[in-house]
C-alpha cells in the first residue's frame, strides 16, 4: 500500500483504520503517485461527483469507499512491481487494454471485487511468465 502512504507491516491496525475510513489525503496521495485523474478513480470506487466533494469536505472517506481505495492502490502497487518499480510504465499499462482481461483495462475491470481478482490473477501470471 505504498501508493497509498501506508507502510506493509500497518495491517494489524489496518481493520480499525478502514472501520473509521481512510483520511481523503490518502486518496489525494493515490492519485498523485498513479496519475490517474480524480474523476476516473472515483468511478472506481463508485463516488459520485458530489459525494466526492462532500468527502474532501469532511476530510475522510466512508469504510466501504476506503475498502475499494486500499483494493485499488494494492492493485496499483502490484503492477509497480511488475514493471520493476516503474511508476509510469505500470500507470500506462492499467490504463490500456490487455488481452487477458476481455481487452478491458486493468483500471476498468477493477471497479468490481471480481474483476479485482481478475487484475491480480492476471498480475501472477504475467509474473510468473504465464502467456495470457
């Protein structure tokens, strides 16, 4: 969860800290280090436009949102290290369409706990040099 501010060893604390919901500078920080604009990740975590703006207002996220963000920056982070620590290279290639995902985006086929899976399956095998 490092694209997220959170260090590795964090989840013994991790389910209280979803519970009250993640700071909305966590968000913030997530889309700095992907890139990603902040309208196309809040149509994956399934915020509105105005419930956005009500968020950053109150200054946190609610848990079930926070659970989607941690969902999505681990993703993000598995793909950081799939292309060997390149930041870039792993945003460009969540936002293109793959083959082993319907020829769908990673970012798009993310916006579901099924197509999550989908990601990081597809993520152990492109590791683990599996043709997909």
């Amino acid at each position: 969860m490092k694209s997220l501010g959170l260090r590795e060893t964090d989840y013994s604390g991790l389910a209280k800290i979803m519970s009250a919901g993640l700071p909305f500078a966590r968000l913030t920080r997530f889309q700095k280090t992907s890139g990603f604009p902040l309208e196309r990740i809040a149509r994956v975590l399934h915020i509105p436009a105005r419930t956005l703006a009500r968020r950053k207002k109150s200054g946190r996220l609610k848990p079930d949102e926070s659970e989607r963000l941690l969902r999505l920056a681990r993703l993000f982070d598995q793909a950081i290290d799939l292309f060997e620590g390149d930041v870039a290279a792993a945003a460009q290639w969540f936002r293109e369409p793959v083959r082993g995902l319907a020829e769908q985006a990673p970012l798009t086929f993310a916006e579901t706990e099924f197509g999550a899976r989908e990601v990081e399956n597809l993520i152990g095998r492109l590791e683990h040099g599996v043709y997909t």
